[in-house]
C-alpha cells in the first residue's frame, strides 16, 4: 500500500536537471497527492526548456509504474514569469557591422555572467548562423514554440538563415516577415534574461512590431564616421525616440584602419563622426570598434573576437550596456 513517505520518495528519485538533486530536494515539486488512484504533482518548471519539461513529466509517470494504488498520474506544470528584456541593436542603413557588433556583444555579455540569447531579426539578410558557428543546424519545436539553437560560444540563438537553404532569398511582403520575427521572439528561451535583437537595417515592417509588440528597454545604434551613414542612423535613432524606446547609445564602427604591414593609421571613413553626432544629439557614446582584417577575418570563420580572452574591443562597449541595464547604487559619502 502506498504511503506519503513513499510517494514521496519515488517523486524525489526523479533528478532535477539543474540542481542534480531530487525533485523535492531542489524545490521543484512538493510532496504528492494521492486521491481515487489519481497522483497529483505540481512541478515548478522555471528555468526549463519544452524538451526538459517533457522528459520530467515522462520521468515522473514511470516513477510511479510499480505503485499500486497509483493509477494515474497528473503533473500541473508552473513556471515563474520573468521579465525578459530586450536590447535592440539598429542602424539606419546596411553594411556598417550592425551583425558583427550584436554577435560579439552577446557573447561578452555572456561572459560577464548574463543569460543571454541572440534572435537574428534581419529577415531577409540573416548573418548570425555564421557568426555563431551554427549553421548547418536546425531549431526543434515543442507544441508552437521553437527552440533556439545552442552556439559553441554558450549563447542560444535562432536566425531566418537556419530556416532557409543557404543562399535562399527570401521574397515576403512586411507582414510576413513581421510575423516571421515573432516566432523567433517568442520562443522557448527557457532561463534566458536578455535578448539581443540584430534588426535589420531601416524603420520598416520589422521594427515597427518589434517596438510595438515587444518594446526593448533599450536601443544601441550603430554607425560608420562618414556623414551619409550618420544621416541615416539619425533617422533610426528619431525612431527610436518616437517609439519611447531609450537610445542607450551610438558605436561607431570602422573607425580607423591600421595596416598591417606598416603599422600606419588611416581613417578611410573618417573619425569622430559618430561620437560628435551623439554628443549633438545628447546619447553616449559608447565607443569605438575599428576597421580591423582580424575581426573580419575571425567573424568569417565564425569565431567571433568577444569569445578570446583578452579582447579590448566589444568587453568595454559590452561593460557600458551592462552598467546601463543595472547602474549602479550610490549612497551618501561619510
């Protein structure tokens, strides 16, 4: 005859898979109910993937397959609901590193101890397959909701171009794509806290969901020095400031080229532009990523710069978002 003890007991042989211990023993599940051949458990699933969920359940029926008086089993799944925020990295127009910068920000991030994911928002240019490493694989689905794709550098991340043959152009009208960008939003990203949003370029069908629907906390524009692409990352960043969107502030990308044979410095796209064109406006300016072979060379080969130790470049602009997402508290000096 079952006892509380021993329903209790088959319930905390089944492994949390997070903690490593028993389900009662990590907090998951409280002690089971056992009423007219029905046991009821109430399984805190926070932190969880749909995969992880669907293997504690069938865990916990075959827990129970020799008990007697158990006849069925019920298992209430809950999860907490966390506030999962969003940053949104934009620019007014393509070709200026907007991809490049979001890989590599992710990742440094992530080292800094955040739980991070990428979505590859540029429907119709993905890019993030490459940077990460991921191409080739495919996102599973539990129910509606996919799964993101783990990265070799620790992030998961979903991307159009894990969706599509490569080389597939993809020819929708905005709403599709709108629509396209929710079902990467709104996947199972599990513990996840902070999504990094690599928009494509422009204010159109994409963007105007993606504040809409989802509203970043903030917004990291990116630009090159020279003044056509500064006219267009004012536009994107006006967007922003309509949206109610807070423009956490600009990068400027390509700033400087030091040859590598030489060692002499040049500024192709000129310098300064960016970091003048925010003060103007009154954002931060956050820094500057320079025109480097290396970065573009390692980007290509999918093993972005932020994931070596040592990097100067992406860990400080990544250390002024974070400062940004959690300031810091001062109190009165004695």
């Amino acid at each position: 005859m079952a006892t509380p003890d021993s329903l209790s007991a088959a319930l905390d042989s089944v492994i949390d898979p997070i903690s490593g211990k028993g389900l009662i023993a990590s907090g998951r599940a409280a002690a089971p109910r056992l009423a007219d051949g029905t046991l009821s458990v109430v399984l805190d699933v926070t932190g969880l993937s749909a995969n992880a969920r669907e293997q504690l359940g069938k865990a916990i029926e075959a827990a129970y397959t020799d008990i007697a008086d158990v006849h069925t089993v019920r298992v209430a799944m809950t999860a907490e609901k966390k506030g999962r925020k969003i940053i949104a990295i934009g620019s007014g127009k393509g070709g200026v590193g907007k991809s490049t910068l979001s890989a590599n920000l992710a990742i440094a991030l992530h080292r800094m101890g955040k739980k991070v994911g990428l979505v590859d928002a540029d429907i119709y240019g993905p890019s993030q397959s490459r940077l990460l490493s991921t191409e080739g694989m495919r996102p599973t689905a539990q129910g509606q909701k996919m799964d993101p794709v783990p990265s070799p550098f620790g992030i998961p991340m979903l991307s159009m171009g894990q969706l599509i043959k490569s080389g597939q152009a993809i020819a929708w009208r905005g709403p599709m794509a709108a629509n396209a960008l929710g079902q990467l939003i709104d996947a199972e990203w599990g513990d996840t806290e902070l999504l990094i949003l690599d928009l494509p370029p422009g204010t159109g069908d994409v963007q105007l969901t993606m504040v809409q629907k989802y509203k970043p906390v903030g917004a990291v524009i990116v630009s090159t020095p020279q003044d056509l692409a500064l006219m267009d990352a004012t536009r994107a960043i006006d967007f922003f400031n309509q949206a109610k969107v807070p423009v956490i502030g600009m990068v400027e990308n390509m700033a400087g080229y030091i040859c590598p044979h030489c060692g002499e410095s040049s500024d192709p796209f000129g310098h300064g532009g960016a970091q003048a064109a925010a003060m103007t406006m009154g954002l931060p300016f956050l820094g500057r990523v320079p025109l480097d072979i290396a970065i573009r060379t390692a980007s290509d080969a999918g093993r972005p710069p932020a994931a070596l130790d040592g990097d100067t470049v992406f860990m400080p602009l990544a250390q002024k978002i974070a400062d940004w997402l959690s300031p810091k508290k001062t109190g009165p000096s004695f």
